[in-house]
C-alpha cells in the first residue's frame, strides 16, 4: 500500500505545540522548519487571538496564515491582513452578556483588533474575580473598559468569556447551555500553565476545522490531505475531520476519541517526534507538486 501524503498540517498551541511550562522547545521548533523544508503547508490554529499569540510564533519564527479564536478568524500572520472572520451577532452578544453579568462575571469580549483597535472589552461595573486578574495579567492584550457589556453595541465582537474556577465555569456553562442551545457555541478549555478555566461563547458555524478550511482552499489543499494536531475539546472538529486527526498524550478523552492518532505528550515532545517521523517517513506532499509527479 502506498502511504498517504499530507500537504498542510494544523499545530494548535497550548498542550500541543507548547511544553507545559508554555515554551517552543527546540527540538519542536526544528521538526516544524523540517517540516516546512520539506514543503508542507504548516497552519497554527488557536484559540487564542493573534495576540495572545505572537510571541509564540516569534518563538517558532514561522509567519504564514493562521487560525485563532477558534477558528473565529484567519490571519495572514506575515502582512498583519485578516482574511476571514466570524463574529457574534450583536443583539445575541448583549444578551449573553447580560447573563454572565447578572451572575457576577466580568465579560471578556474579544474584539477584531485590526478593526476595534484594542483585544478585548471588559465589563468595569462588574468585579474582577482572581482569576481573570491573573489571566490579564499574563497576557499582553489591549483591554479597554465598558461600564456594562449587556448594554453595548457589540459591532466587533469576535467571542465572548469570562474566566473563573473550574466550578463556577460548569455552573454558568449549564446556564447557557439551558438559555440559549443551539444558538451560540459555548466551551470550556482549561489553560495548565496559567492554572484557569475560560469558558468562551461563539457564533456557532465557528470552530478551527472551519478557519483550517478556509486555508487549505486557499492553497488547493484537499481535507484528506491534511493532518491536524490538538488536545482539547476545540480541537475535536479538526481531529476528527483532518484526513489524520492526532491527539498528544497529555490530550482531554474527547479529544483522544476523535483521533485517529495517539502521540506522546508535550512534556515528552511528542510534536517534534511525530513531525520527525512524518517527513522521515516521506509521508509529505510538497504544496505545488501534482499527485502524479510526487509519485
């Protein structure tokens, strides 16, 4: 049997690409660049915003597109030019907001930089709670204050969330999930190295496979040739859609379920090590090369 090729691979950042302590090691960072010598298309796709992730790929020193939010938008990383994005309807934003907002959370809007001008609105008449202290402080976003957030306008609004203890993200999650069901995306992702949970609310057409696709038509890149790698439950769409969906070790079980691949875990470099036996393998298709002539 002939081995399948894979054109483009999707990296997601936290629990996949980086360590647990939030590094890009080098063994990591030169299976990447091998990765990219070889032809391959690499995609990062985060739910992170551009951000929050530039210095992660400064680390990596790979400037290509790129899918943050979750999916919710797709950057052309090298020129700063948004390609594509999916925001939350501004009435459903209020509403969502209001509810958090009763609840007692301080609201993270995450704005369309390029366009609002700061990364996230934050509500000021609500408390901030300890961990969303900690979060903004380990982040180098550009937060601007809004009295309230049930009652904004809402026209750049790429995602909602707060950050809180595990326990109070589950109570509010079931309250979204019972108020508003299949009209918003709601998740809960937890951040090791920041030691928070953030639950975030989307318009529901987002997700990563999504933003991925966008930039695989982009470069003539079909689904079954691409191979993805993540850990968490916003991976799942891309993990079980990707012609190779592969969850590291360290990866949640929903994740490990949609995978077609188990690797080790980012504290073992399982990245670098499966990339290195990717392109040792031959396994890769150079973008531009027909299925004739890589044959």
């Amino acid at each position: 049997m002939v081995a399948p090729t894979y054109r483009m691979i999707a990296i997601d950042l936290d629990g996949t690409l980086l360590s647990p302590e939030g590094k890009v090691t080098e063994r990591t960072k030169s299976a990447i660049h091998r990765c990219l010598s070889a032809g391959m298309l690499v995609c990062f796709a985060t739910g992170r915003n551009w951000t929050e992730s530039r210095a992660v790929l400064e680390m990596v020193d790979h400037h290509h597109h790129a899918v943050f939010a979750g999916g919710a938008m797709v950057i052309d990383t090298q020129s700063d030019v948004t390609l594509h994005r999916q925001g939350v309807d501004a009435a459903l934003s209020r509403e969502v907001c209001g509810v958090l907002e009763e609840n007692g959370h301080a609201v993270l809007a995450l704005q369309d930089t390029g366009a609002a001008g700061v990364d996230y609105l934050v509500s000021d008449e609500v408390p901030l709670n300890v961990e969303t202290v900690h979060w903004m402080s380990i982040t180098s976003a550009k937060v601007h204050h809004v009295s309230r957030l049930s009652t904004y306008s809402h026209e750049n609004t790429i995602r909602l969330g707060i950050v809180a203890a595990p326990e109070e993200v589950g109570k509010v999650y079931e309250q979204l999930q019972q108020r508003f069901g299949e009209r918003v995306l709601c998740q809960r992702i937890f951040v090791p190295q920041a030691g928070v949970e953030v639950l975030e609310i989307f318009d529901p057409a987002v997700n990563k496979w999504e933003g991925i696709l966008h930039v695989a038509r982009h470069h003539g890149v079909e689904p079954q040739q691409l191979s993805a790698i993540g850990d968490d439950v916003n991976d799942v769409p891309m993990l079980s859609q990707a012609g190779l969906g592969v969850a590291m070790g360290n990866a949640r079980e929903v994740a490990k379920t949609a995978a077609k691949k188990i690797i080790g875990s980012n504290g073992e470099e399982g990245l670098a090590a499966f990339l290195e036996e990717l392109v040792a393998q031959h396994s890769v298709q150079p973008i531009g090369e027909t299925d004739e002539a890589a044959a």
